[in-house]
C-alpha cells in the first residue's frame, strides 16, 4: 500500500531534504510551497497525512487547517515549524492539528544544521 503524504514548506532546502528523507522510507511526497496550492491539493486529492508549516506565503498554516477542518476533512495533520511557544501549540492543536512538532534545525543553501 503507497502511503501519500502531502509536504506544505515554503523553504526550498528544508522542503527538499524532508521529501527526500521521507520518499526514503517509501512515502510518495507531494510538495508544495504556499498555502492557496496546499488548501487547493487537501480538498482535491486524497492523502493520508499533511505536514504543514505555518508560516507560508499566501494563507497561513493556521488558516488551511481551519480551512480544511470546516469542509469535514479528517486527514491527519502534523504541524511543523520554527515555531514554539505554547501559545502557538495550542492556537495550532485547536484549529484541528493531530500534533505540533517544533523545528529542531534551520536552512543553509548546501544543507540542514541541527539548532542548539
């Protein structure tokens, strides 16, 4: 059975490295970079789980899950991002996220470092 997961993140390097890591463990990634194309992709195509940043050009990361969780959608979303305080936790796992992971690592344009 192909598992299809759909990548919502903006950064090119980081979206790439995690597409490639996760079509590693034989999951078919779609990536996309905005939040108008990942709302657009949920609705019409079937996956089974979104990873979903939230800070993204166009609709925030917020703004498609809620978006997405009015229409009855109950594909699971994990939500990663730079960002972590507790406050966003919960805004993030009201709006309907299945789980809220803070980023532990940043972008350079040749590779991914681990934040300390």
């Amino acid at each position: 059975m192909t598992i299809r997961i759909l990548l919502v993140e903006d950064d090119q390097d980081i979206g790439a490295r995690l597409k490639e890591g996760l079509a590693s463990f034989g999951f078919v990634v779609e990536h996309v970079e905005d939040g108008e194309h990942a709302l657009s992709f949920a609705l019409q195509e079937e996956f089974d789980a979104i990873v979903l940043d939230l800070g993204l050009p166009g609709l925030s990361g917020i703004e498609v899950l809620r978006r997405l969780r009015r229409t009855g959608a109950a594909t699971p979303v994990l939500i990663l991002t730079a960002r972590s305080s507790w406050t966003e936790k919960v805004e993030g796992l009201n709006a309907g996220a299945d789980d809220y992971v803070a980023k532990r690592f940043t972008s350079t344009k040749s590779q991914l470092a681990c934040a300390r």
